[in-house]
C-alpha cells in the first residue's frame, strides 16, 4: 500500500474509530445503569439495546471505508471477510457439536469479536497473497 494510499485510508477510518469509541462508551454506561436497576421494562429494554446504535454507526462507516477503497483493496477485503465468515461458520457450529457433550454453553456475544479476528487474520493472509 503505497503512502499515500495508506494516509488516505486512515483519515476514512477515524469515524469508524469514533463509533467504536462510542459504542464501548455507550455500552459502560447501559451496564453500569442495568446493574444499579432500571425503572420499567420499556427503559430496561432501551437501555439493554443501547449500545446497538453506535455499533450501526460503526456498520454504516465499515461500508463507506470499503466503498472508498479502489478495486484491488476492496477484493482483498471481500477475501478476508470469505474467510472470516467459512472460519466463524466453522467454529461456532463445531462448538455447538461440542456443547452436546457437556462444554460449557457460550453467550452469542462472542460470535462477532470471534468473526473480527478472523477478518484481520483474513486481511493479513489475502494482503500477503496478493504483494
């Protein structure tokens, strides 16, 4: 990736950065006020999905970043999140094979830190192809 390829790329991804800031923001808060009790099943319900609206931020700045980027770029980005859907794919429905024989239950929360690794694992394997 040439320099100023790279510089450009970065300036694109900030607002993705101030989503994600966001989201953990938004999420310590909901949190926190979910522990100390919420008045109401309504104000419960908002507070818990809370932290869903700047993780759609975060979406719609992942699509703009990848539109921004010129063809080689994007496919090796259409490479890497092949490879990170095929490896989550396999690995959640293997441990759910595995829960059947008394592994402990996981919570659904770690199906998207889990597809994230293995996008930039994909992203590092599909650059390395292609230099």
């Amino acid at each position: 990736m040439h320099k100023r390829t790279a510089s450009l790329t970065l300036r694109r991804a900030i607002p993705c950065f101030v989503a994600f800031a966001a989201y953990v923001i938004v999420l310590v808060v909901s949190l926190r006020l979910l522990a100390h009790g919420v008045e109401g099943r309504a104000a419960e319900l908002a507070v818990s999905l809370s932290p869903v609206i700047p993780v759609i931020a975060l979406c719609f700045c992942i699509v703009r970043l990848i539109r921004g980027m010129d063809e080689m770029h994007r496919a090796i980005q259409l490479e890497a999140l092949s490879m990170s859907v095929a490896a989550t794919a396999l690995a959640t429905f293997s441990y759910g094979f595995l829960e059947n024989v008394g592994f402990p239950k996981v919570s659904l929360f770690v199906v998207l830190p889990l597809m994230c690794g293995f996008w930039a694992a994909g992203t590092v394997l599909a650059q390395w192809r292609y230099r």
